[in-house]
C-alpha cells in the first residue's frame, strides 16, 4: 500500500465522484462508444499520452496480463486505431503506438469530455473549483496520470525505433456542440 492510511470520508468522496467521471467519461465517447469499449479507450489515452509501448508495458499501464492486451490490441488494430510493429533494433519486440484514427478519438473524446466537465464545474463557485483542480491534480499524480499538456503532439511521437508520421493535433473544446452533449443530458443517477 501506500505511505499512509486512506481517510474513510475522502475515499467516499472519490468513490462518488468517480462515478459522475465514469458518466463523462462513457457520454464524452459518443459514437465511439458503439466500436470502443471503456478499456480500449483507455488503452488509446495510454498510446496517447506515452507514446508508443512495448506490449509488455502497455500491458503493466493497464493493469492486465499481456494476452488480455494483445487481444485488446487486435482488436484496436481492426478497427485501425492502433497499429503494431516490430522494433527495429529487436524485433522480438512488438511496439503499439496509436494511428490517426485512435487519436482522433481519444481528441474528440477529450473535447466532449471537456464540455461536460465545464457545466458540472459551472455550477460550483470558482473558490470551490480551484480547490477540486488542486485535488485532482493531486489525485492524479499519486496515480501516475501523465498531465494533457504532457502528452506527445502525434501519434507516434518522437521515439526511436518507430518512424510514423506526425498525426492531428488536438480538437479544441470549442470545435464540439455543446448542445450535443450538454450537461442537461447527463445521467445522475450513480
């Protein structure tokens, strides 16, 4: 475990918030969701915002044994999201990095996401919304969360042995209707 005790009243308070951001989190995938589970969207931020992985690591980042991520990665590389290679130096090595496509839909998420996560925020006083920021960004640096404004600009990034091009850059939060995912249409219920 950790260097402390967890605090009862803070791990019910993130248990409760974790499921409005499992809320955002499903609504923010939008058509995507159809094609995408939760965990392969989550495979894709991790391509996203490490750049390309060894399957090995990509596995240990998802907690999973590395047949449950191939498997994973299989059917991410069907879909076109995700593509696999051999590494140059070692080709024992096989390397996931994240296509065009699959960083589309980790941006597109990102920005709906963004546009949910404004209104809840909205309806707090700024004091109040400064505190949850600290909070959470607190949060997720003891989780190992890489920061957005950390992650590579492509999808293949700059990393030796894979030779991609770069891909999209992020969708701003101003190119999504706000309507087509406003905050009126949010499940609250947990």
């Amino acid at each position: 475990m950790g260097e402390h005790e967890a605090n009862e009243r803070a791990v019910d308070a993130v248990l409760t918030a974790s499921r409005v951001l499992v809320a955002v989190s499903t609504r923010s995938l939008g058509a995507a969701a159809e094609d995408t589970t939760i965990a392969q969207y989550r495979a894709l931020v991790v391509l996203a915002s490490r750049g390309p992985q060894r399957m090995v690591d990509l596995a240990g980042a998802l907690d999973v044994t590395s047949s449950t991520a191939g498997r994973m990665c299989d059917r991410l590389v069907r879909k076109g999201l995700v593509r696999r290679q051999r590494a140059r130096a070692d080709r024992r090595i096989v390397q996931v990095s994240i296509t065009p496509a699959g960083r589309q839909v980790v941006d597109q998420a990102t920005a709906r996401r963004r546009v949910l996560l404004t209104a809840i925020l909205g309806q707090l006083p700024v004091d109040q919304q400064l505190a949850v920021a600290a909070a959470l960004e607190t949060f997720a640096a003891a989780a190992g969360e890489v920061p957005d404004s950390q992650w590579p600009d492509g999808p293949a990034g700059d990393v030796p042995g894979i030779s991609e091009a770069s891909g999209p850059k992020r969708v701003p939060a101003s190119s999504v209707e706000a309507s087509s995912v406003g905050a009126s249409s949010l499940d609250r219920r947990p």
